[in-house]
C-alpha cells in the first residue's frame, strides 16, 4: 500500500518525483478554467475521501478540485458528523470506508490517529496534517520556492516563531531535500531534539537561534505560521503570543535577511501577529504560490498513491 504520511517515510527519489509531475501538470494545464479536466484522467473512475477533524479552507478545496481536474470524484467529510467522532473507532472506519473509496485524505490530531488508519486502510492514506506534521504544504512549499530560485539543495530556511506542525515536516523535508534549516524561537516551543538530530544526521546544517535577526542573515527563505496552531489549547494563547512576539515576520526583521529571500506562510495567517500586511503583501512574498501549488502537489501524490 503506497501511503503519503510523511515526508521522511517517502523515499527522496519518489518526493523528487512526485514534484516533477506536478510541475509538469502544471504546466499542461496553463490557465485554462479551475473546472475543466486536464488533458490525462488517471482518477477516472475513482472515489477519494476527504475527512477532516479540524477546519480547512486550502487542504480541503485543493484536494477536491484537484480530484475533479483529474476526472475522479470526492466526498468532503466532517470527523464530527462521521460516527468517528461518535465513538466508532479509526480501525473499523478504515476498514469500512476501504470498500467504498479508493484513496482516503485525513486531517486529524495525534499522528497515532493516521498511523491507525493507514494500518488498517487497504488503499492508500494521505497525511492531510496532525499535530505534528504537514508534509503536503512542505511539498508545495518545496516547490514554490524552486519555482522562484531553482534548487532547494543547499539553500537555507529560516522557520521563525512555534516548532509546530509545519516547522516539523520542513525539519524533516531539510533531509530529504538537502536544505539547510535555522529554527528561530523560544526554547519553550523548540522543535523536539530527535528531530533535529535526524536532520543533522542526515547532513542538513540545523542551527537553532534566540535571536530573530541573526537567523535570517543568511536565508534563502523566511518560513512562519500561525502562534496557536488547531491543535494547541486555547488556554495557551496569551503566554505563547508573549513568547513569540519578538519572532514576527515584519519589515525590520527582513531588512537583516538577504535581499533576495522569500518569504512563505502556509496560511491562513493572523495579520499584524505572525507576520506584518507589509511582508505577507510585499514583493518578497510567495504565499499565494504557495497556497495554489497545494492543488498541483496533491494531484501528483494522489496519482503517486494510486500508481496512476
Ligand atoms: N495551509 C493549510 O493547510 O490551510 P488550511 O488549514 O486552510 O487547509
Ligand atoms: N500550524 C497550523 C497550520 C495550519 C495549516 C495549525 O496546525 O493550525
């Protein structure tokens, strides 16, 4: 079973692949109308379900379009109105939605809750993000910003703020991809050492920093996100914007960076916390790009899934 839970379970050569037919879809479809099939319709005839147990606007639309541009067809389901979220459990949902549907998405909490379910799938999974990672937006950001700059290999991202979810699946993308990566934030919300260990043994540069300016001195990219993420209590709110404060993405910080360093965000953003209007709406930002290769990415790892 070809499962995409996450970026460092997939072998380097095939995320390498998965990113170059998506390009190249990409590519073929040009600017004709969101609607409109592409040309080849490898999901024709197939059924993918779409489970969500947290809010989506990006992940959910994208998987669904790009499932229709693709020629198959999509169910966009809430956890909370599934008996899933009635007590029924991952297993027997696994099970019984394997004999309706040939590829199941799902955003949910614990990475135990997807390792569950891609155990006992008999099609494929697709990590639509947990807690702890989100591996289809670092695909698209990987991609985003060979767009713009060529290869990743080498270049260095400088995450600022939580060492959440997403700052979690870049670690893990430094790896694959052969990035350099600068983690700027308060100790408290570090990312977890194993990680980071993993990466540095992988030969990926990893530098952990206190002060926002320094870490950007030398990036080819400034990553943030959001500074309470779906999963984090809201009782957490005011001692981690307190923490985080000084990490914001704004025009004094990206005066320290490279004149030439991008600037992403997986969105949705919380304009004037995270990150300034000036930055987000500003030339150096990519985060709409960012935001449409979610569609072009997913396409090419469903197929991938799929063998199709
Ligand atoms: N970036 C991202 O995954 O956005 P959504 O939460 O809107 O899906
Ligand atoms: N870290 C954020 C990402 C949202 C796409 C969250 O998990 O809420």
């Amino acid at each position: 079973m070809t499962h995409f839970l996450d970026i460092h379970t997939t072998d380097r050569a095939e995320l390498r692949a998965i990113l170059d037919q998506a390009s190249a879809m990409k590519a073929a479809r040009g600017d004709r109308p969101k609607g409109t099939p592409d040309d080849e319709l490898p999901l024709a005839g197939r059924v993918v379900a779409l489970i969500f147990e947290k809010p989506s606007t990006r992940t959910r639309i994208s998987f669904d379009v790009g499932v229709r541009q693709l020629g198959g067809t999509s169910m966009v389901l809430s956890g909370a109105d599934m008996q899933l979220g009635h007590g029924e459990t991952i297993a027997d949902t696994a099970r019984v939605l394997s004999r309706y549907v040939d590829l199941i998405m799902i955003r949910t909490f614990g990475e135990d809750i997807l390792q569950e379910m891609a155990e006992h799938a008999t099609v494929p999974v697709i990590n639509g993000l947990t807690d702890t990672s989100h591996p289809c937006q670092i695909m698209a950001d990987v991609m985003t910003f060979e767009e713009h700059r060529g290869p990743i290999r080498g270049k260095r991202v400088a995450w600022m703020g939580d060492g959440n979810n997403v700052a979690q699946s870049f670690l893990h993308a430094a790896a694959s991809f052969g990035f350099n990566f600068t983690f700027a934030g308060p100790e408290q919300l570090d990312p977890p050492d194993a990680l980071v260990g993993a990466a540095r043994k992988a030969g990926s540069e990893v530098r952990i920093e206190r002060d926002p300016l320094a870490a950007v001195a030398d990036a080819d990219l400034v990553v943030t996100d959001t500074w309470v993420s779906m999963g984090d209590a809201e009782s957490s709110r005011q001692r981690r914007h307190n923490l985080l404060r000084p990490y914001q993405v704004n025009e004094r910080l990206m005066a320290a960076a490279p004149g030439d360093a991008l600037v992403m965000h997986c969105l949705p953003a919380h304009r004037g916390e995270e990150i300034t209007d000036a930055v987000l709406d500003g030339p150096r930002s990519v985060v709409f790009d960012e935001a449409e290769n979610r569609l072009h990415a997913q396409k090419a790892i469903m197929r991938w899934c799929l063998g199709v």
